[in-house]
C-alpha cells in the first residue's frame, strides 16, 4: 500500500486530478490537471515542481567511502571533490547494468548515493573490510525537483546560496529563514533545475517558501507523465522502461551494458580492479552488439497512412513506455531493433523515441523502418536514426558570472 511523502499535505491539495502512481512505495502524482501541457511547458518556460522523495537515497561515510563506491561503480568516484556531482551507474561482474544515478561528495568522507531502485542489499554485499557505513535515508530525506529555466530565480528569493555561480552537477548547502537543505544543479528534465534535499521535519517548510516565491515566476506543479516527456527529449533512460536491472532480469537478452546503453562515457577504464571491469574491457575492444539512439519519426509518412482511412494523425497522449519494433528499411521484414519509450515533443513539433538498435545501423542519419499500427493494420514509417538527446539547451549548464567573477578570469 502506497503511503504520503511529507510533501503530501500539499501536492494532494494540487492534484485536482487526482491521478496518483505508486513509486517506490510512495503515492506521486502523475498528473495534477486532466491536460498536463501546462506541467510540461513549465519545464521548458518557467518552473515546474516535483515531488522526487520517492527516490532511493543511501549515505556513504568511513575513510573507504570514497574507494568502495569507486569499486562497485563503473565511475572513478574517488576523483570526485567535495561538493561535486556526478551521473553513474553501476554494473555486476559480467558488466551488465543493475541501476543507474548520482554520486554526490558532501564532505570528505561523506557521499550521497540516488537510485532508482532499492540498492541497501547490493551495496552491503562488497563491503567486506572497507571503513564504510552504508546508512538507507531513503525514508529520512525528502526531496524537491525545480526544472526550469526560472528555477534559479525562484531560489535566490528563499535562500542563502550563491546560486549564480553554482555549476551543472555541482551541489551546495543552503539554509531558508529557519531551516538547512542541500542542493544540487541535477535534474531528470534536461533543462536548467536544481533538486533540493531536506530531512522531513521541514519538507513543509520548504515547499511553502517555494511555491510563494514561484508565484511571481508561473510556478507550476509537474507530476511523473510530464516528467516523461521532458526526460525523453533530453534523453535520459528510465530503469524498467529503456533497460531492466540485471537483478530483475529474466534470461540474458534483457540485460544491458553501460556501452549499450549510451552510457560508455561514464566508464573510467584504466584503475583498479572494480565490479564488471574485466567484461567491460573485453565489451570495448570487441564492441557492442546493441547501441540506444534516438528516432526521428516521418510525419509526412505517418499522415499518408491516417489519410488513407480519411483519418487525422494520431500520436498518444504524452509519453508512452513499451515495446515497439525496428526494422531494416531496405528488408522490411527483418527487425534490427525496438523501441523502448518516445513521446510526441510539444516544444520540438517531432514524433521521437528513444531506441535499441544493432550497433552498424546506430550511425547518425540512417534511415529505418518504424512499426505503427493504423485502423488495427500493422504498417511501417519511416524514421531518421540521432543522437538520444533531442533537447540539450545552453542554459542547463550555463552559470551567471558575477562582475567580481568575470574580473578574476
């Protein structure tokens, strides 16, 4: 049974749609109005609010913390400076993708650790002699997403940071009139955001000095299907949806490796021994048989086939999540991957999806075939393979130099 995040009290006063999902145990909201174009288009115009506390969170402290978390991720986290974030995920001893993240480093010895899913029993698996502590916040710690290219603004009015000067994955501690939280410039939209950190003593705090100072900036409520939309614009994979655990997976073919996934970047290859190195080794020199790429569906070719049944277009409702099939474009017969989410993007007027695909047609502006079904007629359109990142705009990493700032430099 899904039980209130502290934050409840208020985002259930929102939700005029009533339209709760369960995540993570949690009641979330994934739509707070029965159209959610007004949450979508605060991410990209003004400011949009999540409630993320549903997200699994863990503190990682000892003299090994730095050094244990380095050995279970495909990351280096020991190279992380205090106040740095990172992107990561984390893989089993055949290189396979269990759950991906962020690291962030609060102090010395002291790491913050977001998961998807529930990872306590696979991190306490590898401790052996480290000096590490392992401690599941998950339930202490609430949390705040704000996305958009007013989200700065909006915090600079309710807090002490600088702001300004905060860089993309870099985190911050902040205090309100009464009260502390921790913020990081993350985010699951791909647009300029921050996530907020709170323990939930002062979760209501928090919300309400947010949403007063947000007034004056079109602050919207956002719930999960939004969300949805603006991660697959950006991108960003989902855990069960793009990919499937390792510990969750039923035969081999469901697995992933961070390189099939799009996700080779994050791997720091030459160091010491850690979980899932010698596969991923063998994985880039060899290559990968799988690669994620991004779908640019025809339109044209898509109207034709509704026109033929004297019909308009027809695209879904805000982001969908299953499986749909790839196919050669030269033999149409022959499927050479699928799709694993996409969404019609409001902002970029494009049908898109996010796909897995045999790695020799993942070169940007090949052509393939896309499985739609019109009028209970399985047909195909054709589709433009790119990078997964449709939306990647300047002000997500960009920061506000300060004159004082632009002197140094």
């Amino acid at each position: 049974m899904s039980i209130p995040t502290p934050f409840h009290p208020r985002t259930s006063v929102h939700n005029h749609n009533l339209d709760w999902k369960d995540w993570g145990g949690y009641f979330a909201a994934n739509s707070y109005n029965v159209v959610n174009d007004f949450e979508y288009f605060a991410f990209r115009h003004s400011a949009g609010l999540v409630d993320v506390t549903p997200l699994f969170k863990y503190k990682v402290t000892g003299r090994d913390a730095g050094r244990f978390l380095a050995h279970i991720i495909v990351k280096d986290i020991e190279k992380l400076k205090v106040n740095q974030a990172t992107y990561c995920c984390w893989c089993d001893d055949r290189g396979m993708v269990i759950d991906d993240g962020t690291v962030m480093r609060f102090g010395e010895n002291e790491y913050f650790v977001t998961a998807a899913d529930p990872s306590y029993s696979w991190f306490s698996r590898f401790v052996r002699k480290h000096d590490v502590n392992i401690e599941d916040v998950t339930d202490s710690i609430c949390s705040l997403a704000l996305q958009g290219p007013m989200s700065r603004e909006i915090l600079k009015q309710i807090c002490d940071a600088d702001l300004d000067n905060l860089k993309f994955f870099w985190t911050t501690s902040a205090r309100g009139d009464d009260f502390e939280f921790k913020i990081s410039r993350t985010g699951y939209t791909g647009d300029l955001g921050y996530e907020l950190w709170i323990r939930n003593e002062a979760a209501i705090k928090l919300f309400d000095v947010i949403w007063e100072a947000g007034q004056n900036y079109n602050i919207r409520m956002s719930g999960i299907a939004a969300l949805d939309i603006a991660r697959i614009e950006a991108g960003l994979i989902m855990n069960g949806v793009d990919y499937h655990s390792a510990l969750h997976a039923l035969t081999p073919e469901q697995m992933s490796t961070p390189y099939e996934l799009g996700l080779g970047w994050l791997i720091n290859l030459d160091r010491d021994p850690f979980m899932g190195q010698k596969a991923l080794l063998r994985e880039k020199e060899e290559g990968s048989k799988w690669a994620t790429v991004g779908l640019d569906i025809d339109w044209p070719e898509l109207e034709a086939l509704y026109n033929e049944h004297g019909l308009p277009p027809h695209t879904d409702h805000g982001a969908w999540r299953k499986s749909i099939p790839v196919y050669d474009r030269q033999q149409g017969n022959k499927q050479i991957g699928y799709a694993t989410s996409g969404t019609w993007s409001p902002l970029l007027k494009k049908n898109i999806a996010l796909v897995t695909i045999e790695s020799r047609y993942a070169t940007p502006g090949t052509e393939v075939d896309f499985e739609v079904t019109v009028e209970h007629q399985r047909r195909t359109v054709k589709a433009t393979v790119g990078k997964p990142q449709f939306f990647n705009p300047e002000r997500k990493r960009s920061i506000l130099k300060t004159e004082e700032h632009e002197q140094e430099i």
